[in-house]
C-alpha cells in the first residue's frame, strides 16, 4: 500500500512506503558482529602474551568485524552478506579446529586448547550472523516483509540489546581465561 500526500513546504509529492523489516534484520546482523568484535577485542592482549601471529589474528579479526555492520548498514549488498558469511564461517572452522585437533603452527602446535565460555558466546554470536547472512542470501525477500512502525527508543533498544548481552555474559564470566602453559621437559630436568 502506497499513500500520497503534499508537503507543506512546496509542490512536491512524498510516497510513504510501508515499513519493512530490512533496517531490523540489518541492524540484528550488525550488532552481532559488533558483540563479537567486542569479545575478540577483550582477548588480544592475552594472544599476544602467547604468541605475535595469534595476537595480529585477532586485532584483525576484531577490526574487520568491528568494520563489517558499519558497511552492511551503510551501503548493504550481497557480496557484504558472502563476506560476512564466509569469514564468520572461517573463523568457526579455525576455531572448532583449534579445539579438536590443535593449530599446525604456534607454541602449542597440534595441541588442542580447552573450550572456554568467551569462546562458547563468541560462537554462537558469529554462528547466527553466518547463518543470518546465509538467510538473506537465500531469500533476500525475508527483508522485504512489512513490520509495524516502532518508536525511535524500542528501535535503539533493539540494535544495542545483543552487544550488551554480549557484555553482560563477558562480565559475568570474569576476565578472559589464561591458558597453561605446555612444559617441553618435565620439572627438574
């Protein structure tokens, strides 16, 4: 449904378009990636400690994600949602790899690390934004649906809710945790 009207101001027509749930869904896979940059920013001093390569991994997987949502909203695109897809499906590979069978390379080369619970949020939060992105590019119509029009504050309140809960859960479960480290030779020796 179209509605015309006039603009008081001049002569010319405005078309108001029904609302749809574009800038919401955009704005949920935005504030996923922020929350998950955030995560990853908390760990990066901790992975430079443990190794330079680990920590560069990071720092730039918390910038790109950080750069992402700001991109997707400002100018979305399906080649935006295959990036965010498949580097959030990257990410989840090495991880899932660095937990199963151990890194081919850095100080603990082929020893799996243990699972943590900034690693099990981070997972989730970047397992939804792939499999968010993989929606819109499966049926970019999704977007499209019509929604009933909220008010300015239940629309900010619905961008930042993931980002705080992702906070929330961090401060919950203390600082990050520091893994131990694997001793070459046994004590005494």
């Amino acid at each position: 449904m179209c509605v015309m009207s006039t603009s008081v101001l001049g002569d010319e027509q405005i078309r108001v378009m029904p609302a749809t749930a574009r800038p919401y869904v955009l704005g949920a896979l935005a504030s996923l990636s922020a929350a998950a940059a955030g995560i990853h920013f908390a760990v990066v001093f901790e992975h430079f400690k443990d190794y330079l390569l680990y920590g560069v991994f990071f720092l730039v997987l918390a910038w790109a994600q950080l750069i992402w949502p700001a991109v997707l909203l400002w100018r979305p695109s399906r080649l935006w949602l295959w990036l965010g897809l498949a580097g959030n499906a990257a990410v989840l590979t090495v991880y899932v790899l660095s937990r199963t069978v151990g890194l081919p390379f850095g100080p603990d080369l082929h020893h799996p690390e243990p699972v943590g619970a900034l690693d099990v949020v981070s997972c989730v939060l970047q397992f939804a934004l792939a499999a968010g992105c993989a929606a819109l590019l499966w049926r970019p119509s999704l977007a499209d649906r019509p929604v009933r029009r909220r008010g300015g504050v239940a629309a900010a309140a619905a961008l930042l809710a993931v980002p705080v809960l992702a906070g929330r859960t961090c401060g919950c479960t203390g600082r990050p945790r520091r893994r131990p480290r694997r001793r070459s030779s046994p004590p005494g020796s």
